[in-house]
C-alpha cells in the first residue's frame, strides 16, 4: 500500500500537467456518467417506485420508504416471473442484428460505390451524408409524417398505384419494419464514411497485384479488401451494435404511444417503467443495468473474437 501510494505521488509530482488537464473531464464523467450508474446500481437492489420515493408536496416534504430487497428485482426479471424480458429481448436482438446488417452491407456497397473515379463524386458524398447530419429526432418525425395513414406521402404514392392505404404506425409487423428502415437510413452514412475511409487505406498495389495473378474482381473483394477492412469493419459493428441496442428515440418517436408491447426494445420499455403509468423506479433501474451487463458481455466476447482471428489470420499468411 505504501508503494502505490508513493509511486502515484511521484506521478502527481512529476506529470503535474497531464494530471491537471485530465481533471475536468474525470470530474464531468464522474457527475454525468459515474453518479447516475451508481444511483441506477443502488435503486435496483431495492423496491422505490412513485409511491415510495421521497417527494415535495407544497410545504410537506415526504421521506423515502422503500426498503433493499437484494436480488429479487434480477429474479423476477430473470426467471420470466415479471413476463416481458425475453419477449423484448429477442425483438431487441432482432431489430440491432437487421439494422446492423443492413447498414453494414449498404454502407459498404456505396462505399465501393464512392471509391472508385466517377463524376460528380463529392455531390454523391455530400448527399449521402445529409442523413447522418439531420438530427435523429428530427429525422424521425418527417419519416412519422410520411408513414401517416391519411396524409402520409407514402400511401399517397401507394393510392396512385391503385393501392389501398397502409396503417404502417398501427400494426405490430408494420411497426417493426417502419422502424428498421428508418435506423437503416440514420445509421448508413457512419457506415459508409468509415468503410469509405478504411478503403482509401488499403494500398493499391495489392488490388493490382492481385489483378495481374489472374484474380477476379469478386476475388479481389473476397481477399484483398475484406481483409484490408478487417480492422474498420470489428469497430463500426461493434459501435452500431451498442447504438442500435439503445436506440431510443426512433423506436419511441417513431411510434410513439401507440408502441405495442411486440414493437418495443428493452430501452424504450425501461422508460415507461420509470416515466409512464405508476412509475416503477426499481424495475426500471434493473432493465437499465441488465442491458448494460449484455453489451458488456457482448462487447468483451466480440473484441476476443476478433483477436482470435487476427491472430489466424497472421499464422496463416
């Protein structure tokens, strides 16, 4: 103990600087990440809901009455006893793997798209961008117009085609894939600009290398720019899986009210268990740390799944 105690003094001491800089921000991660955790850590071990919980009332001021009650909000949850967790789990694992696929292999596509000559190609960059530029919120609620039943531009097109009109936001299926589309058409630019990045990297020679041994374009891709994309490609699947998992608002948005219990992710059920109805502090507290124990999870498995094979991938060449 007295050894870390002195060599982190003589740290202080000597990388004064550096320490003063990074005090701020270990001070604002701390007051806008660390307390709201711990607080979340602490309300789910115990049973505060609106009833319990102390609150203002005029002049009269209402002490705290809930109690800890250990694990018995993870059991509920766990063991199916509270009834809504593996529902929304596997709509949840659903909706991120076909969101993630999707802007992956469009993202990739445009890119490959963008990265060769052709004219015009900064005006296709910028357009293509546009979507990541938009706020989501906004973003949202024009695709929410434009999916209106009445007024909606799409069934104003579907009508012209001799088609009837589509409750898109009414139906449980309809709900899902209003949804996927939207995030699909948020989230494809970050994917194209980070593909498109990782693809200017990769070295030329090795695409003509390959070109002059005979390999076909499909050859080249399959070989030489997958691999060359191996690195970008773990980071950007990995940052849209944590985004999509938590993508709040263009589920609660999008859908607004009229979510069904199938059309929810477990984010957007976290919330109204705090905020909507009689409000459920504990258990929302509980849904908020189980997910993020599953991308934790997901997150250290995938990163040594990625290790392993990079390390394959350097013994077989």
């Amino acid at each position: 103990m007295a050894t870390v105690v002195t060599t982190v003094r003589r740290s202080f001491s000597t990388h004064w600087y550096a320490w003063a800089m990074v005090l701020p921000v270990v001070i604002v991660l701390a007051v806008l990440v660390g307390y709201p955790l711990g607080k979340g850590i602490y309300l789910s071990f115990t049973d505060a809901n609106e009833a319990n919980v102390a609150r203002t009332i005029g002049v009269n001021h209402i002490e705290a009455t809930y109690q800890s009650v250990g694990l018995d909000n993870y059991w509920k949850v766990l063991s199916g006893q509270e009834g809504h967790f593996y529902s929304r789990l596997g709509w949840t694992v659903v909706w991120t793997a076909s969101c993630v696929f999707l802007h992956y292999t469009i993202g990739l596509g445009l890119a490959l798209l963008l990265n060769r000559p052709m004219r015009f190609r900064a005006l296709y960059r910028v357009l293509l961008i546009l979507p990541w530029a938009v706020p989501a919120f906004v973003a949202t609620f024009s695709w929410r117009l434009m999916f209106n039943e009445k007024y909606g531009v799409l069934n104003a097109f579907l009508t012209k085609l001799g088609f009837g009109s589509v409750d898109w936001l009414g139906d449980a299926t309809l709900q899902k894939v209003s949804a996927v589309a939207v995030n699909v058409w948020l989230g494809v630019p970050f994917m194209m600009v980070a593909i498109l990045g990782g693809l200017q990297s990769i070295p030329r020679e090795l695409h003509e290398a390959a070109e002059m041994d005979g390999a076909t374009p499909w050859q080249r891709f399959v070989h030489v720019t997958l691999p060359g994309l191996r690195t970008v490609s773990g980071t950007v699947i990995l940052l849209g899986v944590i985004w999509t998992f938590n993508m709040f608002q263009v589920i609660y948005l999008l859908i607004g009210q009229g979510a069904g219990s199938e059309s929810e992710i477990l984010v957007t059920y976290a919330y109204r268990l705090a905020f909507q109805g009689i409000r459920d502090y504990a258990g929302s507290a509980t849904y908020g740390i189980l997910i993020l124990s599953l991308l934790l999870v997901f997150a250290v498995f995938y990163r040594r799944m990625l290790a392993r094979n990079e390390k394959e991938g350097v013994a077989v060449r």
